[in-house]
C-alpha cells in the first residue's frame, strides 16, 4: 500500500503534513476528509484516528503503519525517509538540538498566533460568524514577533 494522508486542505496539520510529503520528495494518494459533513466521524477515517471531534485530520497511512498527530508524522517521515529528499535529522546531536528547539518554538509560537488567525481570518466568515478585529491584531502582533525572531536567526 501507497502512502495516504486523509485530510482537509483547510487544515493548518494537514498542509503541515503536506509540506513534509513535499520536502521528502515522496509519492502519496490524497484522501479529503469532508468536515463539514461529518466524514471524521465515520469510517473509514476513524479506523485511522479515533478521536471523532471536527479537529482530527490528519491520518496518515503508510503500509500498515496508521498515525495521528502532524508533528508525529513528519517526525515519522524524517526518519522512515531519511534517505529521500531534504535531509531533516541529522548524526550531530548540536544540529538536532538546535532543530529541536525550533520544532518547539513553532508549537508554542508560531502555530498558537497562526492557528487564531486562520480562525478569526479564514473559519469565522465561511461559518457566518463575524471576525473579531482586536483578536487578529493581538494575534498579528504576536506573530510579527515571532517572525522578527526568525528573521534574525535565519539572517545570521
């Protein structure tokens, strides 16, 4: 069996996901998992990820390895595809060290402000709910931070 990543394309650890596929250079079949009816709630999908609350994609298949969570993903892709495309660990305990770090601060920084913004930019107005203005510019803010902080390491 192919690889297959069950998802939504809307979903920020689906693209996630996606982006690793990319990065590896890998092959891969594309299932749409429609939200918005309700198809994370059946199967075939919740033989692949158990929770059955609208925030679950992705699911990944690789062979008859089943896995959830995008960073528990990628990190899987990282190793079981060392050898393919874009190199993502490394022998050098520094270089994993300093990946790690950055594997943390997009959790707790970058994907927290961003995650709200697609909320109030993206979700909000396709739910006919009214976008929250103070909301988005706190979160802005917020991330123009954090990618001031990456801007600097990446220039040095």
């Amino acid at each position: 069996m192919a690889i297959r990543l069950h998802g939504h394309p809307l979903s920020g650890a689906t693209r996630r996901v996606l982006v690793c596929l990319a990065e590896k250079g890998l092959d891969y079949e594309f299932v749409l998992v429609d939200l918005a009816t309700g198809q994370q709630k059946k199967e075939p999908f919740i033989s692949i990820n158990f929770f059955t609350s609208i925030y679950v994609v992705p699911g990944f298949e690789d062979g008859d390895m089943k896995l959830i969570e995008s960073r528990a993903i990628t990190r899987y892709m990282a190793h079981a595809y060392a050898d393919k495309g874009t190199p993502l660990i490394f022998e050098n305990p520094k270089k994993m060290g300093i990946i790690g770090v950055w594997l943390e601060v997009e959790t707790q920084r970058f994907h927290v402000a961003g995650q709200k913004l697609s909320f109030e930019i993206l979700i909000k107005p396709m739910k006919g709910m009214t976008t929250d203005d103070a909301v988005v510019k706190q979160f802005q803010a917020q991330l123009a931070g954090v990618l001031d902080v990456y801007e600097a390491r990446l220039s040095t």
